[in-house]
C-alpha cells in the first residue's frame, strides 16, 4: 500500500511540473479593463502586440481590480507587469455579440506580478 501512495505521489508531483513548464511569461504593460460586447482585459507588449485575457478565469492576485470594469484602475494604465499564462479550458461568451457561451481554449492569467512602478 506504501508503494502505491507512493507511485501516486511521484506521478502526481510530475504532473504538477509538467503543468508548471507548460506555462508562458510574457513582459507587457496593462492598458484597459472594459465590458463592449464582451468583457476585456487588455496588455499591450513590447511590439505592440495587444493580448486580451478577458476570457479567461484568471488569477490576477494582488491585483483582482482589474477584473472590474467600473474600478478606478488608473494606477496601473502603462506599468509593465510579468503575467505568466497558459492556454486553459474555459466556457466565454462569444460571436460577434450573439453571446453564445461556447467552451474552449483561452489565454488565462495563472500569476501576475507587477515589475514597473
């Protein structure tokens, strides 16, 4: 039995860091919450490049705030944060405003950290 609690733990703490290894850093500065026709959570990387985590169940930590539309999250509009993220299953909203709740693969927000003050 002592075996088997063990084979389960090993395999267990390997899937923990396969999940972990999984994941993307990406460097880029917070530009927007907003509810159009759908929810937004936009950062903006070093190219210019726009990445919206809106559709995911993100953690954002310290900073739940920005999960809120109507939060005054102006404190943070261009300072650079460190968002390691994945590709997670999700049901979201989507279709060109026809709210269909589809389920799928979204970039989702696993931790995040501000770098610039």
């Amino acid at each position: 039995m002592n075996k088997l609690k063990l084979i389960l733990l090993i395999i267990y703490s390997l899937l923990v860091l396969t999940a972990c290894n999984n994941q993307n850093t990406l460097i880029a500065k917070y530009q927007r919450t907003s509810m159009g026709d759908y929810f937004h959570l936009i950062f903006q990387d070093e190219n210019g490049k726009d990445w919206d985590f809106g559709n995911g169940n993100n953690n954002l930590g310290d900073y739940n705030s920005l999960n809120d539309p109507n939060a005054d999250n102006s404190k943070y509009v261009n300072k650079k944060f460190e968002i390691n993220w994945d590709n997670i299953n999700a049901e979201y909203f989507c279709c060109e405003g026809a709210l269909n709740l589809v389920e799928g693969e979204v970039p989702t927000i696993i931790k995040l950290k501000l770098i610039d003050n």
